[in-house]
C-alpha cells in the first residue's frame, strides 16, 4: 500500500493546501530572515500544522533559501530535517512527554547552541496535553529564550492554553481545508500515479475528510487498494459510507412524509451495520448546499451527478423547510453521536417528516406577526409615546374588565334590616352617595332624578324623627310622680325638638345639591354651603352601608370613569389580597392614595414605603405601584 500521507506532505511553503494567508506571512518572515523566537500553530486536525512547522525549521536553518523565502530542499540541513535526522531540530509528542520533568529538560538543553544547524528548533505538538507545571516551567524560557533556538507550539486546542503562553508566543490560526480544493488536491495525486478518480468520487472521499488533508490521503489509500479506476461505488464500498444518491434519497422521503419508506431505509441502515452519524453527516452537508442553491448563492462544482441531484431536490423543497429539515438533522446527529439506536433515530426522522410545509409556513406567519409587534413596540417607546402595558401584560386584567363590562348591570340586592317595599327603600339600599355637587353629577339636569333625591331626604328624616322619638319614650321612667310629670316631658322634649331641626335642615340640603334649580345662594344674602355628610343616614343603615358609601365615594368619582360593577369587582379582589396577604395589607393601609381605573388598581404609597410596597404587592398583576 502506497503511503500517501507521507510522500505526498508538502516541503515548501507553496505546497501547502489551504492556508494561503499563514503561508505569505512565514515566507516573508524567511525572505527577511526575521523569525520570532516563539509560534502558537493552532487549528483542526489534518490542517497542515506541524507541516508548516517542519518547513519553518527548514528555512531558519537552509543555507541557499529562493529569493521568495523558500527553503531549497537540497542543502545538507533541509535533506537531513526532511528525513529526520538533523539533531539540532526536535519534535516533542507532548501528549506522552507532558510532565514537569521533560519540561526542565528541554530548559537545560536550549543552554547549549546548536551542534549543526544555525538554529535549534523544538516542534512541541499537542501542546495543549503539557501539565500546569510544564506550562509554569516554560514561561521564563520562551519570554526570554535564547538567541539560537525557536519553539514552535502546535495544538488543536487552543482554549487549553494558558492566556500567560498565548501572551508569549506568535499565533497563527489553521482553518480546515476546503471540500473542493481537497478534491483538486486528490486528482492530482491520482494522476500523478496515472491512476483515475471521477469528480464525484473526488468530492465524496473530500467530504468525508471533514477538511483535513491528512484524512482524505488515507481514504484515498484504501480505495488505491482496490482498484486503479476509482468511482463513487469504490469509494463507498472501501470507506463503508452511503453513496450520495442514497443520502438524497432519505431526504427526499423525509421532505415528503413518506413514512414507510423512511422505515425501509432505516432498516437497510441496521442491517447493512451502517454509521447513522455519517449519514447523517453527509445529508447536514447536502442541505446546507440545498439552502444556498435556493438563497440563489454560487455553489462550486462538486460533480456533474450531485449538482443534478441537487437541482432536483431544490425543484420539491421550499427554503424555508430546507432551513428547517437542516437545522432538525443536525439536531437528530448530535443526539446520535450519544446515543446511535437505530430506532430513537428512526422515530426522530418521522417526527420531522410529519410537520409538512403548510406547518412550517404556519409558524413563519406567527414569527412575523411577533416580529412585526415588537417592532411597534420598539417605535412607540423610541418616540416617547407612552405603552399601553395592560393590553400586553396585564392580560388577566384586561379580559376581567372585559368580561364585567359586557355583562349588565345588575340591581344591587337591598342592605340587611331594609323593608325594600318602594322606590324610595330601593333608593336608599342603593346607596346614598348619589347626592353629589352639582357640577360633577351627570344627572344634575334630570328633574326626576332630583325628586328622588328630595324624596330619600324627606323619608331619611322622618326615619330618623321615629327613632328619636322611640328613644325618648325607651329612656323615660316606668313610674314619676304628677308634679314632676311635666318637667319630664319637657325635658325628654328637647332633644326630640333638636333632632327634628337636624333632620329638617339636612333634608334642605339634600334636596338644595341640585344646580341652577335651587335658590342661589347670593339671593339668599348668604354664602354658598357645601352639602352635608351623610354620616346620619350611614348611622340609620347602619355600618355595612357605611361602608358601602366609602367605597363609592373612592371607586365613582368622575376622575376615574370607572362603572360601579367594575369597581365593585375590583374592590372584592383587593379585599381578598388585604385577607390573604398580611403583607399587602400593611402597604395598602399605609399608602397615600389607591385608585380604580378600567385595567386595574394604582397604589401610591409613602415616599419611604415605595420600595417595600413594590415588593410586597409585586405578584398582584392589577395592582400597580406608582412612584411617591
């Protein structure tokens, strides 16, 4: 068997494939003869890394160096350093060679100047397996190395370095080998041997390389093992991968949920001892092709068989599930990796099969909508225009206030110990804090409205007469002498007398709220008067209503537009927070104000209480928490 790796390595700077960019930098560095002390050569495998080193140490010590900075390969230094032999020029496997010891080594060798050569090179490759002692021990030798040696560090681990080496050493940075210029790579070898190689054998062996150069030279051995003329079934039958053909054919059936023939190909796989992950592999690469003949990109020439495929499969399959079949494969070949049953693979691939393009296009339509209202989100705050945050974080309070405000207003059933027989019980179980100012009751030009007004005043008072004059008659003693008899309904008279003018003139101030109806005030000859409270009638209701006309009074007023059966909703739902939650209810009773409005509560609390009343009331979506 031919070793191809190791006739075909290359020995000049302008036989490396792949890294143009590294490769003009070194031989401008030889062409001036002006050669760091120390290099990093970091990149995948099979990149040309410890090639490069090689030639580098060729042309710090060649004698007759090309004008261009090539090394000549024909002076006694470059012949022994390309077999080997040069003594002065020592690779060090640091994966077997890594410990502390090997390090003080080589710190005690680079004392001594070189026996042959002008300079002494240290190829240390894997450098990323040495030690933290190791590591430690090199850092006063490479910062201050001496004038005749160069250390040259390989790795494809960069990230393992310590940042201490990196800061001391010149990097160059290795990238993996293209597909397309390792398959013009291989023809060349093959014909060099007057062997043939088609283009599609060409390709498959490079992909199957995964970019190195040294992995596609080994796979080219095993098929020059076979036969002279290779094709893409030699290829396939040396390497034990699936043909292209098959690859596109699985994705074919996956693309057009064809559920029994992606069982059949998953069952040949299992019998044939096929490796999914190649597989796998090969259809990542075949979709990402896919997305760029669909993009409209350029593809390079991969063999007149592919390309066609390739044509055909873009003529069925939409961009946007080439993008999504390439993403769910990739998926499905990192979970292989871990786990290569063959039967979770299959599952995985008919689970992908069933979400069908009018699915994909389906979810394309709701990320734009999402696109799309962010967006305007964005702008409205970009232009300082205030965000309704209710409508898209308060949704619960949103269709609360929704649902209550669709609904019709109920009669509010009648306070306890209240004979509802008339309108006028209705009108009082209904509450008395209807009587407002003039200016801000929307029914200040309703006559009927404010004759329901005078005639609650009027019962309100006689209500209260009966009760004063059943209090009298409770307080008066069982037995009293004659003489005295009139002294005490005097004296239990008095206070009768005073209640009557009470309930009278409150009963004039009721009816006199209405505007532009009652006599003015300057007419009168005396200042307007503000109404009365209505603690009298929250005294003859009794507490509950009390209550109730507090809430009314903070949950109706005109600022807030807000319908009683909403704020009557929303006070229910503070009321179970203040019961639930000691906590809240302490931030509640203490704040300044707390406000009802359509989409929910507002809280202003005591400037020193903001921070503690964000947090206990946090968790509350329709409360929110003003700044003091």
């Amino acid at each position: 068997m031919i070793n191809l790796a190791g006739n075909e390595r290359p020995m000049r700077y302008s036989e490396a494939i792949g890294q143009e960019i590294n490769v003009k930098i070194l031989k401008a560095m030889s062409q001036k003869d002006s050669f760091a002390k120390a290099y990093l050569f970091e990149g995948v495998r099979g990149c040309g890394k410890t090639t490069l080193a090689r030639v580098t140490a060729m042309a710090a010590n060649c004698r007759h160096k090309t004008p261009d900075g090539e090394p000549c390969c024909e002076c006694e230094s470059c012949k022994k350093i390309m077999r080997g032999e040069m003594v002065d020029v020592v690779e060090i496997d640091a994966a077997s060679n890594n410990s502390v010891e090997r390090a003080r080594e080589l710190i005690e060798e680079s004392r001594y100047k070189p026996m042959e050569a002008k300079t002494k090179v240290y190829i240390i490759d894997e450098a990323h397996m040495l030690s933290n002692g190791a590591f430690n021990a090199l850092l006063k030798l490479l910062e201050e190395p001496p004038e005749w040696c160069m250390y040259i560090l390989c790795t494809t681990a960069k990230s393992k370095i310590p940042v201490t080496i990196l800061s001391r050493c010149t990097t160059f940075s290795f990238k993996a080998i293209a597909f397309e210029k390792i398959a013009e790579h291989l023809k060349e070898i093959v014909n060099k041997y007057q062997c043939t190689i088609t283009d599609d054998a060409a390709y498959a062996i490079a992909a199957h390389s995964g970019g190195s150069m040294r992995d596609a030279l080994r796979d080219l051995e095993k098929c020059f093992s076979e036969t002279i003329d290779i094709g893409v079934a030699e290829v396939t039958d040396a390497l034990g991968f699936e043909p292209y053909e098959q690859v596109f054919r699985l994705i074919t059936t996956v693309a057009g949920n064809r559920a029994p023939e992606i069982i059949t190909c998953c069952e040949r796989y299992r019998s044939e001892g096929k490796d999914m992950v190649n597989i796998l592999t090969d259809a990542v690469g075949i979709l990402t092709d896919l997305v760029i003949e669909k993009a409209g990109g350029t593809l390079l020439e991969r063999g007149e068989g592919y390309m066609g495929l390739l044509k055909d499969l873009a003529g069925k399959v939409s961009l946007e599930q080439a993008l999504y079949l390439s993403k769910k494969f990739a998926e499905v070949r990192k979970s292989a990796m871990y786990d290569p049953d063959m039967s979770a693979i299959t599952v995985e691939l008919l689970r992908i099969a069933s979400v069908n393009e009018e699915g994909i296009e389906a979810l394309e339509v709701k990320m734009r909508l999402l696109e799309e209202r962010v967006e305007a989100l964005e702008a409205k705050l970009a232009a300082g225009n205030a965000v309704n945050t209710a409508s898209y974080v308060n949704e619960p309070v949103r269709k609360e206030t929704e649902r209550v405000q669709e609904q019709p207003k109920a009669q509010p059933e009648p306070e306890a110990g209240v004979n509802a027989t008339s309108e006028t019980d209705l009108a009082l179980a209904n509450g008395f804090s209807v009587i407002t100012s003039g200016d801000d009751n929307p029914f200040a030009d309703d006559e009927a409205y404010w004759q329901q007004v005078a005639a609650v005043a009027e019962e309100v008072a006689r209500r209260e007469e009966e009760e004063a004059a059943a209090e009298c008659e409770a307080q008066a003693p069982a037995e009293v002498k004659p003489a005295d008899v009139k002294t005490e309904v005097k004296t239990e008279a008095e206070p009768k007398e005073t209640v009557q003018e009470t309930a009278e003139q409150e009963s004039t101030h009721a009816v006199a709220v209405q505007p532009e109806k009652a006599v003015p005030a300057e007419a009168a000859g005396e200042p307007e008067k503000a109404p009365d409270s209505v603690s009298s009638v929250s005294d003859f209701l009794g507490e509950d209503i009390g209550g109730l006309f507090d809430m009314f009074d903070s949950f109706t007023s005109p600022e807030a537009n807000v319908p009683t059966a909403l704020a009557q909703t929303f006070r229910e739902r503070l009321e179970r927070v203040k019961a639930e939650d000691p906590a809240a209810k302490d931030v509640l009773d203490s704040a300044e104000e707390v406000n009802v409005y359509n989409d929910g509560i507002e809280v202003i609390p005591i400037g020193y209480m903001e921070n503690v009343t964000r947090q206990a009331l946090a968790k509350y979506e329709f409360i929110k928490v003003l700044s003091a």
